[in-house]
C-alpha cells in the first residue's frame, strides 16, 4: 500500500504551484477591474515575489505548527495565523498584504477571513522622515535622476525599463510611453510636466539606449512620484467653486457635486476634483 502512496511536492513547491497558476504577466489590470476578473489573477513580479514569501511563511508555521503537508490542510489555520500576526504588532499593511496573499493562493476573497487592522494614514511610513538608506544616496550628485523622476513621475521599474525611444510629442506637449514595467502591465502615456527641455535632452541623447544604466538603491522613487502626482494634480484641478452641481439626490431632492471626492477619517473635509484625479 505505501508503495502506491503519491508523494507530495514540498510545500514551497505547492504554494509555487498554486501561485503560478494566477499569473498574468503583462495582461491588464485595468481592463480586468472594470469587467471584474481580477481576483485569480497576479499582475506583477514583485507582487508574486512578496505573495511567495508570506505564503511560505505561513505555511511552514503550519507545519511546524499542526504538522500540514499540503497547503489545503493548512488552510483551516489562516484565521488563527492572521490573528497572531495582529498580536504580534505587525502594521495593519503588512497584515491586509499577508491576507491578499492567502487569499490569492487560495483562490478566495481577503473576506472570508478574519478581518486585519484597519490601516491608518498616520502609521505609514514609507517615504516620510529620513531613512538609513538615504544617507548614502546624494540628490545634489543625481540631480538629474531625481529632476526626471519629478518631472515623469515612473516608478522603479519603469525607469529602468526605460529608453529613449519610449518620447512622444502631441501638439508641442511631450509625453513618456510607459509600456514596460508597468504596474499591472497597463500602458499610459506619463505627461512630462516640468524640466521639459532637460528629459528631452536626455531622451534623444541616448536614443535607443536605456535612459538610466542603474537607479541607485537609495533613491527614494516614491516620494518623487508624489511630488510628480502632487504637481500634476494642481496643474489641472478646478476650484471647488466652480465644479458643478451636476447630479440631484434622490432621497433630499438636492442638487450635488459629483465630481467633487470627499475625504473621509482623519482627512474629513479635504475634497479633491474627481477629474482631476483620474489624469494623475
């Protein structure tokens, strides 16, 4: 009878599995999301890469734990795990991402597991206060790195996905084609906002070279791509005043903004131009 017994895959080698069955590498999220087929689907490398990571640690923790083979007998303890992450003080980020990765290696929605902290604007740290990394990264000795990033607003990858071919002109107005390393592989055309003459230079210089051999570890992308967002978003939003009424309450009768977003919690008050929003 053993002889017949099927030898399971290590448990690395299942998540893996069941993980590389989601993978949709270069499809789009974007047109995904608005038919509704995003939940077996992973998008990006890096998203498969930290699923992985947070799947195996759960797993083996399970393992050690109650003695699972296989990942399906491990799925009956994601509540108990999820609640001793909490306990444990990790951030409401870090337990909603180890959620999503369950859920997507499972196949099933973060609901149908307890729920995570709620995460809170004040708690997030990335980009905010000097890190240990930016120490070593000089802004004045990149200025030209960092006025790019500003002035595009490309992520990471994007930028080191980069060439200069990828520079497109409408009507004096000149934009990046974003078409590799994309988050979610959608492509955009990223306005080029400020340092117009400089990215251009840039850009033609090195014509169907990469842009930037090598973005230093230090450079802190993200905070760029927010000024980048910030700016851009200013450049184009309305005045609250003069949005429109445009749309009428049912319940009240009223006459509404609906282009107007409002903000909720601990930014009660703030609104945003919703048109606005969705160029940026």
């Amino acid at each position: 009878m053993a002889r017949n017994r099927v030898k399971l895959p290590s448990m690395v080698k299942q998540v893996q599995n069941a993980l590389d069955e989601k993978l949709a590498i270069g499809e789009s999220k974007h047109i995904d999301k608005i038919n509704g087929e995003t939940q077996n689907k992973i998008y990006s490398w890096e998203t498969y890469r930290s699923y992985m990571k947070h799947c195996n640690y759960f797993t083996k923790w399970a393992k050690e734990q109650y003695g699972c083979k296989s990942i399906e007998q491990c799925r009956p303890y994601v509540d108990e795990w999820l609640k001793s992450r909490s306990e444990k003080g990790l951030s409401a980020y870090t337990q909603k991402l180890e959620a999503s990765a369950l859920a997507k290696m499972y196949g099933c929605s973060t609901k149908d597991f307890i729920k995570t902290d709620i995460r809170h604007r004040a708690d997030i740290s990335r980009s905010r206060g000097e890190k240990v990394r930016d120490r070593h990264f000089s802004e004045e000795k990149n200025k030209e790195l960092v006025n790019f990033c500003k002035s595009t607003g490309l992520r990471r990858a994007e930028l080191k996905a980069l060439t200069g071919d990828k520079l497109l002109e409408k009507n004096g107005q000149y934009f990046i084609k974003v078409d590799s390393g994309s988050k979610g592989g959608r492509y955009r055309e990223a306005p080029v906002i400020e340092n117009v003459k400089e990215v251009v230079e840039r850009m033609q210089r090195v014509g169907n070279g990469k842009v930037f051999e090598k973005i230093p570890n230090g450079a802190d992308i993200h905070a760029y791509r927010s000024c980048y967002a910030t700016t851009l978003y200013n450049s184009l939003a309305r005045p609250k005043e003069e949005i429109p009424y445009d749309k009428i309450n049912r319940g009240t009768g009223h006459k509404y903004q609906s282009q107007v977003y409002f903000c909720q919690k601990d930014l009660k008050g703030v609104t945003y131009d919703k048109v606005a929003m969705l160029e940026v």
